[in-house]
C-alpha cells in the first residue's frame, strides 16, 4: 500500500492530480491494475489516503517544530523553527500542494481534523507563554497563526528560490513582530516570554 501512495506521489508532481490516473499509478508502482484496485477503489481513495498521510506527517512536523518545552523561546528564533520546518518539509513533499488542494475539496473531514489538531497545539503553547492573554483571544490568535503559517508557506512552495527566500524573511520578521508585541503585554513577568 505504501509503494502504491509513493508511486501515487510520483505521479501527481508529474501529470498532477486531476490528470493522473489508476493506470498511471499502477505502472509507476509496478503493480497490476488488480493489486490496485484491492487496495484504493479509485482515484479519490488514494488521495484520502496520501492526505492522511500528510496530516500526520504536518501535524508531527509542527510538534517537533514548536514542542511546548520550547514556550519561552524569543520570538525569532521560534518562528525560525516553525517557518524553517514547514518550508523543508513542502520542499521535501513536492505532491503536498496539489494533494492538500484536492484534500480540502474532497475530504474535508481530514482537512479540518489536521487544522483542528495544529489550532489545539497552537492553543495549548500560547497558553503556557501567555497566561494572561484571555481565552477567546488566544483561541483567536491560534486560529490566525495557523492560517497565516499555512498561506506563507502555500506562497513559499509556488515561488521560484530567489523569491520563496525573500518571501519567508518578510514573513518571518511579520510574525515576529506581532508575537514581540504579545510577549511584552501578556508574557510572563510582563514580557519574560520575549526573553
């Protein structure tokens, strides 16, 4: 099953999702039409599939990015671990775009378990670096940091180099910006946090 979802992988970066087909997949993973279908039933299948795949693959990139042992860490060289994951992990993932874009329009039910789970991570880690900041307003911020990681990092991966590095430093000093802020009005000791 996993040669089929690598050779799947294959295929998309090359032809893209809409255009691929079983066929395609079964030559690229040297398997018979009949190994296959026993496995995914259709297209749509091997890309619930890929998208599980890569849920669990994101959601273990941003814990290793931002674990909550890390809370107090300044506010650069967090999001240098949180935008430098991400963006070597799409870099590593070429099918991850076109299998996400078919994900959130075929599976939404991973694509909000996946944003759900980075939003509770998120949530949780602003609540040990500011426990002061009220509820609704870190649930907000947490909704809004991973949007704004996600569409950064969506931009990053269609850029060519020259630009996706230009691009990530803007928004890096952007985030940082705004979390500096926030440490120094709801940090612990009034600003600890940015230490």
């Amino acid at each position: 099953m996993e040669q089929i979802l690598d050779a799947a992988e294959q295929v998309f970066v090359e032809n893209g999702v809409g255009e691929a087909t079983m066929q395609m997949i079964a030559d690229r993973a040297a398997a018979s039409m009949g190994s296959l279908y026993h496995f995914f039933p259709n297209k749509d299948a091997i890309v619930e599939a890929l998208g599980a795949r890569y849920a669990d693959a994101v959601r273990e990139t941003n814990e290793q990015a931002m674990p909550l042992e890390t809370v107090h860490l300044p506010a650069p060289e967090l999001f240098d671990r949180i935008l430098g994951a991400q963006v070597t992990f799409i870099e590593r993932t070429p099918a991850f775009n076109a299998v996400h874009a078919a994900v959130h329009r075929n599976c939404p039910a991973i694509y909000d378990a996946l944003n759900q789970a980075l939003v509770g991570h998120v949530g949780r880690f602003l609540a040990l670096r500011y426990p002061a900041m009220p509820e609704p307003m870190r649930a907000a911020s947490a909704m809004v940091s991973v949007a704004t990681v996600h569409a950064v990092v969506d931009l990053a991966s269609r850029l060519p180099p020259e630009f996706r590095e230009l691009a990530i430093r803007e928004s890096h000093t952007m985030l940082v910006a705004h979390y500096s802020a926030l440490d120094a009005k709801y940090g612990r000791g009034g600003g600890t946090a940015s230490r």
